[in-house]
C-alpha cells in the first residue's frame, strides 16, 4: 500500500515538476488525497514541501533539475514570529535530501545538515522538522546534500514581525542556473577547464594582451605562478528572478514605495544591485533591522539577504536589476506597468587592470603582501579598477559596505568569558583548493567550546576569491566601528586581503554548527569549520555518530577523474588522473603509428605539499618499448633508457615561475632525468600551446585549438613520434 501510495504521489508530481520550466509555482491541492501545501491551527502552521526530480528547459535546452512541489525555486514559506512551524518534507526521489533553514535560531537536531546535524532523508521517505519560531526577517531554506541546491531544491522563508501586516512588499529570490550536470562543473573547476573563462570571454590570452598593451602584466602574472584573473567561478548559462530571467511586479503604481526582500538563493554568483528608478535604501540585512541607509548600488554576497525600500518615481515600469559580479549576464524585477525606464546595463570588466593589481599584491612564494591588513569591511573593494563605470566616469556612485551598516538596538554580548580563533582563508585556484589555515573541514577537529562563552574570530582572506563565510544557528556582530550598534549577520562577505571581526555569544545548550564559506564549490572543497558545543550529544537519528561523521568529511576528500587522449596520424598521447586535495594518481602513455612504431607509459603516486602544492613528492612505474639506438646517451653521460626500460623511480615534480612543471627524478637502475613542461599556453581564446623538454633529449611542442568543452583540433611534433595531427578530447 505504501508503495503505491510513493508511486501515484510521483505520478501526481511529474505535469508538475513541467511548471518549473517557466519558474512557475504548481497546483499544489490534494486532489489524490495528499496533504494540502499548508494548513494552519492558531499560530500553529504546516507546510508539506515534496521534492522531486524534474526536467526543465530555461534556454533551449533540457536539464536535471530538483523541484519542491513542482516549482523552481520552492514555494516561498510564511510565518509570524512567535508561530510554531511544522514542515513536512516528502522526498519522491530515489536519492537521500536535506533541508537547512538558513539564518533561523532553532535546536541543533532541526539545523538540517545531514550527517552532522540531522538525518538525511532518504529516498520514498519524509522527515517532520518542527520548531519554534523566535525572530522575524528575510530567510531562506535549501538543500544542504550533495549540489542539488545547484539544481533547483531553494527557496524564501519569510517571517513577519508580530501585528505586521505586509504592504507594498515583494521577493526577489536570485539564483544560478547551468544546463550542465553540477557534479561536472564542480570535477572540471577541480582540473581548471579554461572553457569558462571561453564562453565568458575573459580568458586574458597573450594575444589580447599585446593587443590592450599588457603583455608585461600578463608575464608578471604567470611569472608568480598565478592563472588568469576572474571574480566567479562558473559560467552560468542563465540568471534568475524568482525561477525566471525577468519577473515582473505589474500591481505597484507611480508614488508606491515598495520593500523588497532580497535573497542571494545562488550556489556561486554575487549580484550587484541597481534600480533605474534612483536611490535603494537599505533597511535590513540577514533579517536583521539597520538604521536605512541610502546608496546607489549594493552587491549581495552568495546567501545574503537585503531588505529595501524603492520609490516608483513615476509612471511606467521600473528596471530593478541584478548584474552577476562577472558582468555576463543579469536578471531583473519591473516594479510598474507601462512604458519600461531601463537601468543601465554594467559594462565589462577590465580584467588586464585587475590582473596588473592582482601582480602587485602577490608575493613570489604565493602569498599575499601587507597592503590587506589595513583593509576591512568591503570598504576597499580592490575590483574598482576594472569597474569601467567608476573609472572611467565622474559620477559619485555611492556604494554600500559592511562600515555603512548600524544596528537599531544595541547588540553587545552578554557578559562571559572571551575565546579568540584566528582563521586564515587559504586557497589554491590552480588545483581549486578551498581551505581555513590550510586545512579542509575533514582534516581538522571539532573546534570545543561552552555554553556562555563569547567567540571573538578574526578572519583574513589571504585568497583571491570573495569568501561569504556563514555561521549556522546564530547571529554574529560585525565589529565594524558602531560601538554598541554593531550589525548582526549570519553570512559575511570577506574580500581578497580583508581583515575582519565577528563575535558570538555561545547560547546554545549543545550540537555541532557549521562555519562555511557558501559558494557551494567552496564549502564542498574542504573550506569550513564545525563549531561544537562541549558534552552535547549526537542526534540518535543519526545512528552512530563517527560513522556519520565520516560521511560529513568524506565531501572534501572526494577524488576527481579527468583524462586527455590525443589521436592524431602519428600515434595517440594521453594522460588519465584521479586525484583529490592532497593526492594525485596518474598515467600518461604515448602509443606510435608511424615508422616509429612503439608504447611508453608512465603511473605516478604523488602527494602535493604546501599551501600551493607547487610541490609534490611521487613514486611511479615506467615502462615503455621502441625501436632504439643502443649508444644514444643522456645529458647526464649515462646510456639512454628512453626507448627501452621497465624500471621503479621515484621523484618530485615542482612548479615553476610560468607555470613550468618540472620533474626530476631517479629510477631502480639509477638513471636520472630531469623534464621541464608547460601545457595550455593561452595564445588566444581558443588557441593553447603545449611544450616539453627532458635530459633524454626529448622533446615536444604541439598546439591545441579548442572547439568545444571536449573537444579539440590538435597537432603536435613528438621526437619519437614526428609529425602528427588529428583531435583531442578532453574529459
């Protein structure tokens, strides 16, 4: 019975899950005998949310996506302060999903991160989260398994103060969405797929530099072994307004003034906001009150939230838009109906002004120079210099930052003893490496600490990526210079080279809490902390609790497969590697078809060292066979092996200024050689250039044209091989 039951409530919910192609919310009444979307007994309200896999088609193409009763993103969930929330999620899936409510004060077990906090909900099952509600503000609630809050599975969690009664007031839900499988962009950010940065248009190739006079910018760069200069991630093939790329706001008229709730519900992407209607006022930030303050424009970190107030100065349809910080691509609210007033559209970055900023910060050995110790609360945004519409404008734009903010009611810490942590935001963009203090959430323990205490962290983000670090389950100050009046945040936004200070007092009575970074590739690489009350004990749902532990860390320790196959008229050359934070496994092989007929193959096991894994110590096997020249000899005087040898060796391989790899090493019959190698010499956007050289004397230069993510026009010159040319794929 219970099966079938599963079988017609998944029947039910696929013409359903066909509304999220538009952004659209589902019928959700009982009309096979579910439970309605939400009843209500006094201030006793239950919501049932089903989740589902679905199909959608936002631009031309069909894609995987999560829903939750039938809509992307979730239907928006409301209460007032003081009601009980009952919420009831039924996972229609095959597949195991949670449900964290993030910014809400609520006991530990409700948190909803699986494994850690709360049981996962498995496949054909559903778990009741019930819980008090304490605060008012804008909130919202996603998955916290796996990426599926990539796929679709978010929503808004509204709550309104008591004896409030919403007027003029609107949400703005902004997401992220890719057509490709989240589970390839995060393995292709984990190998450095320069595809995005192709279809960004941003790769900052030589040629383009020599064309904007920054050819010497571009050297320096890749001289202090650092790629290209981005300020995303991912290149995203739509942004959204509530499910959709414009939404609309038709029942607000000239004079209105409106409130929007605005939620960052995006798994990687800032937004700058912007209104063509004039000035946003800013009222409350991560649900929490401010004094209003009054700008031209604001960026929402990856899960904030802003209240705001706008005006409809007159007449028509108002522009309030949202620019991705990588300026590909915006979404937009029209506040009004009738003659459209467009914002102006922000221009393209100046990513050559960046990188040449970026040169000046970064030291030889990878880290980052004094200049960021005197740099806090966004009030020194490095980025300006690539901002056309500062730069190369007059205007006075004012911008808010984290100094602006100012709390209407004191927010000092109850008396108690003080802890300080320091945490260094670390991070290795070649190898896409996001740690705190050089270490993954897995590789650390449980940071202990007691009921009563005040938790001072200072933090520095000695990276070059925006950080927007999230604390689960309380509310942090932002010590911003307002004395008493500072700012309580759930997430704070932590630029390249800031400083900054929050503090929390210890007020819960027990469980593990989570503090992350909330670009969701970020935190599944390893980048957070759990915070952990002393003597608390584990969920009992969670079964044995070291077992679920290790679930929780196997997330940064995951390995990542990618492969290079050449087929080209003179043979095939590839290389195969798994490999995850600290350990890399590889085989390359080189297989001729010419007159120099033969095989060579090369596995390595290697650990990479240091904060910027330049280096990385190895042990491998090779064996290779050709046709060979007895009394050909090496660099080093001893006879060469290149063409005929099966033999163990050991080695290191190190990175060099240019990225040069180098790898010397020795083997079972004491040979030695020594390799230097570059591949993906950006020449222009889609033209790489790859070069080899060993004491074998051996060599190689090919060059590489790519067409697709996969797919490339490939040619190259092999000293064993000749001459070749034919495709390359890459996975």
């Amino acid at each position: 019975m219970q099966r079938f039951i599963t079988i017609a409530m998944f029947i039910l919910l696929v013409p359903a899950g066909l509304y999220a192609q538009h952004g659209a919310m589902g019928n959700m009444n009982d009309s096979m005998g579910r439970k309605p979307f939400l009843t209500q007994h006094g201030n006793h309200r239950i919501y049932h949310l089903y989740v589902t896999d679905t199909v959608v088609n936002y631009t031309g193409r069909k894609a995987n996506a999560v829903a939750i009763n039938g809509s992307i993103p979730g239907p928006k969930l409301e209460f007032t302060e003081g009601d009980t929330a009952e919420i009831h999620v039924h996972n229609l899936m095959h597949m195991e999903t949670s449900i964290h409510w993030h910014g809400l004060i609520l006991d530990n077990y409700q948190d909803g991160v699986p494994y850690l906090t709360t049981a996962a909900i498995a496949g054909h099952s559903t778990l009741v989260y019930k819980f008090p509600i304490v605060q008012n503000g804008t909130y919202w609630y996603h998955s916290h398994s796996m990426l599926q809050e990539q796929s679709g599975m978010y929503g808004a969690f509204i709550i309104h103060k008591k004896n409030e009664t919403p007027h003029n007031e609107y949400t703005l839900l902004l997401s992220d969405w890719t057509n490709e499988k989240p589970e390839q962009v995060e393995r292709s950010l984990h190998y450095v797929t320069d595809w995005y940065a192709i279809k960004k248009k941003a790769t900052q190739n030589y040629f383009q530099a020599i064309k904007e006079k920054h050819f010497a910018t571009k050297l320096t760069n890749e001289w202090k072994r650092m790629l290209a200069m981005d300020v995303s991630d991912v290149y995203y093939d739509l942004f959204t307004t509530n499910g959709k790329q414009t939404d609309r706001a038709p029942q607000f008229h000239a004079g209105d003034k409106v409130r929007l709730r605005i939620i960052n519900g995006s798994s990687s992407t800032y937004f700058w906001l912007h209104y063509a209607g004039g000035k946003i006022t800013v009222i409350a930030n991560d649900g929490k009150d401010v004094e209003p303050v009054e700008v031209d424009r604001l960026i929402v970190g990856v899960s904030e939230t802003y209240d705001v107030e706008v005006t409809i100065p007159a007449s028509g349809s108002w522009q309030f838009m949202a620019t991705s910080e990588d300026r590909t691509k915006h979404t937009s609210l029209w506040l009004g109906s009738g003659e459209e007033h467009a914002a102006a559209p922000l221009p393209r970055l100046k990513y050559f002004e960046g990188m040449k900023m970026m040169n000046g910060m970064m030291n030889m050995d990878g880290t980052m120079n004094d200049m960021g110790m005197n740099m806090s609360l966004q009030q020194m945004d490095m980025n300006t210099v690539m901002y056309p519409e500062i730069v190369d404008s007059n205007k006075n734009i004012t911008t808010l930052n984290y100094a602006m903010l100012r709390s209407p009611e004191p927010t000092t810490l109850p008396a108690g003893p003080v802890r300080e942590f320091r945490f260094e935001l670390t991070g290795n963009m070649n190898r896409y490496v996001w740690t705190i203090n050089n270490k993954t959430v897995s590789e650390t323990d449980k940071i202990l600490i007691k009921q009563g205490e005040n938790i001072r962290i200072i933090i520095y983000n000695n990276s070059m990526m925006r950080h927007p670090m999230h604390l689960h389950g309380h509310f942090f100050r932002v010590l911003n210079g307002q004395g008493d009046r500072s700012p309580l945040k759930t997430v704070l936004d932590i630029m390249p080279m800031e400083t900054d200070t929050i503090e929390f007092h210890a007020s819960e009575t027990h469980g593990d809490w989570y503090f992350h970074c909330h670009i969701l590739y970020h935190m599944m690489a390893g980048m957070g902390r759990i915070f952990s009350y002393e003597n608390s004990k584990p969920n009992p749902a969670l079964g044995d609790p070291k077992k679920a532990l290790r679930i929780v860390y196997r997330d940064d320790r995951r390995f990542y497969y990618t492969a290079q196959v050449g087929l080209e008229s003179n043979g095939s050359d590839g290389e195969m590697t798994l490999a995850n934070t600290r350990w890399v496994i590889s085989t390359e092989w080189r297989l001729g078809l010419t007159a120099n007929k033969g095989f060579e193959s090369e596995t390595h096991i290697g650990r990479l060292i240091g904060r910027n894994q330049w280096l990385m110590p190895y042990i491998g096997f090779d064996w290779r066979y050709r046709k060979h020249d007895e009394a050909e000899k090496n660099l080093f005087g001893q006879r060469s092996t290149k063409d005929q040898r099966a033999v163990v060796c050991a080695g290191v391989q190190y990175t060099l200024p240019m990225l040069i790899r180098t790898d010397a090493r020795i083997d079972t019959e004491g040979k030695i050689r020594v390799q230097f190698g570059r591949e993906d010499i950006p020449l222009t956007s889609h033209l790489r250039m790859n070069a080899y050289w060993n004491t074998d004397k051996e060599y190689m230069l090919g060059m590489r044209y790519i067409v697709t993510k996969y797919f490339s026009l490939s040619t190259h010159y092999d000293s064993d091989m000749g001459w070749g040319g034919g495709v390359t794929i890459t996975y």
